[in-house]
C-alpha cells in the first residue's frame, strides 16, 4: 500500500489504471488464496525413534496463503481513491468503475461464507467492509451518471445494474 501511495496520481491514466489494480488486489482473498506445499524429508530408512516420534505427534499444520491483509486494505483505499475521482469522465468510460463495483460484488455475495477477517481478533467481516466501501461509492454514482456525455452515457448503460445502480444512489441521495 506504501508503493500505491506514493504514485503521483495526477499523471494520465492513474485515475483508472490505480483503482482496476486494487479492484484486482481486492479479490485475491477469494479467488487466489493457496497452500504452501510441504518440503518432504528423503531418507532411506527412517530409525524407529523416528517413526515412534512421528506417530505420536499430529500431522503438521500447512501454511496457507490467503490475501485477507490486503483486501482488507484495498477495499476502503478503492473507495477512497473512487471518491478522489469520482469527477473523472474516463473512468466510466473505460469500464474502471465496472472493475471497482466487481471487486465489492465477491465479498458481498459471498457474505457468511467469506474467510475470516483476522485469526486473532475482532475485525469486521469481510463483507461487511465491502457493503460499506461499496455504499461510499454506489452513493456517488447516480448523480456523477446524470452528468456524463452522451457517449459516456451509453457506455453505463451497457453496465448490468445501470439502471437499477443509479436509480438507487438517487434514491439514497434523497
């Protein structure tokens, strides 16, 4: 997150180019966590101390890396660096806002069954930071769609929930 803080963000394309790789960052904790494989010791014969040992003791726990830390991060810094360019024509242009709600779609639809959010410790669910993140930045939407152009416009359009997205930030503005 140090690396993504200090990119000077007024060079072009970093409006869009930043927040489509955090959206990706954001989802690994679901679709890309994995075990470490174990290294296994190669001996010819193993002594009867040896196996004894082995026996009594539990099998190894596997080390399983799983990307919670940093969807944890990239979720509030998504919206965070949404909000900062929410004025930005091109990033409902170039499918950037379509790659940001995508990134909060996965934990919410998930839900229950998201990994835990900390082994030791009372953080908040993992869903339950993305519907925050995402209500931040679904708030914004609907009136920044009312003034795009008309070629911007028919880009949103083609969103799955367009209509229903940007009826509901109205709403919400309300």
């Amino acid at each position: 997150m140090d690396t993504v803080n200090g990119i000077e963000l007024a060079e072009a394309g970093a409006p869009s180019l930043i927040p489509r790789d955090l959206s990706e960052y954001a989802t690994l904790a679901f679709i890309a966590s994995f075990d470490v494989p174990q290294a296994h010791k190669h001996s010819a014969e193993p002594s009867i101390a040896t196996q004894a040992s082995d026996s009594m003791t539990t099998a190894p726990q596997r080390k399983r890396i799983t990307y919670i830390a940093l969807a944890k991060l990239c979720m509030p810094k998504l919206a965070e660096l949404f909000l900062q360019f929410k004025d930005k024509d091109e990033i409902f242009g170039d499918r950037t806002v379509e790659a940001v709600l995508s990134a909060y779609a996965v934990p919410i639809k998930l839900k229950y069954e998201c990994p835990a959010p900390s082994k030791f410790g009372k953080d908040p669910p993992l869903w339950k930071t993305a519907t925050t993140c995402f209500l931040k930045v679904i708030k914004e939407i609907g009136p920044q769609s009312s003034t795009l152009s008309s070629s911007m416009i028919l880009r949103w359009s083609t969103y799955p929930c367009a209509d229903t997205l940007t009826t509901t930030a109205q709403d919400y503005r309300r």
